[in-house]
C-alpha cells in the first residue's frame, strides 16, 4: 500500500480540521465558525456562602510540609479548619 502525499498550505488544514480556538476575555471559536462570549451573568459561585476566616497566628511563610506539623502554617490551620 503506498500513501501520496501532497502539500496543503496550513490555512486550508485549519480549515478542513477546525479546532476550538481560545482566545483573551474567555472567548470561543468554535469549529462552526461560532463565536462564544463569556457568561457573565451569573456567577460561578453564591457568593453570601464565602465567610472570612480568622488567620490571626498563622505564618504564612512558614512551610508544613514535615511530618511534626506546625501549627502556625497555613497547611495546619486549613488542615484543622476543613477537619471540624
């Protein structure tokens, strides 16, 4: 079996292999020549269930990475807080 290959100038390969094209603000290209805009009226999340938490006491340079867990770096204090 022998396979002939001929040049196609990589225009008309985009064209016949239409990708999704990502561009800045979130906007799609479709492979259907549709151009998506960003859903910006809703948001992602409820925003009333986001509540500060209190990180008086926390380094946040410390690393926690070591098995003797300090309790002043943010791993800890996450760890305790999503424990309760």
């Amino acid at each position: 079996m022998s396979v002939q290959r001929t040049a196609l100038p990589a225009a008309d390969w985009i064209n016949q292999h239409k990708p999704y094209l990502y561009f800045a603000g979130d906007r799609i290209l479709t492979p259907d020549d549709r151009l998506h805009a960003p859903r910006t009226d809703l948001p992602p999340f409820d925003l009333s269930l986001l509540a500060p938490l209190e990180w008086s006491g926390v380094n946040i340079q410390a690393e926690s990475m070591d098995p003797e867990r300090l309790p002043h770096t943010v791993q800890y204090y996450l760890y305790r807080y999503l424990s309760e």
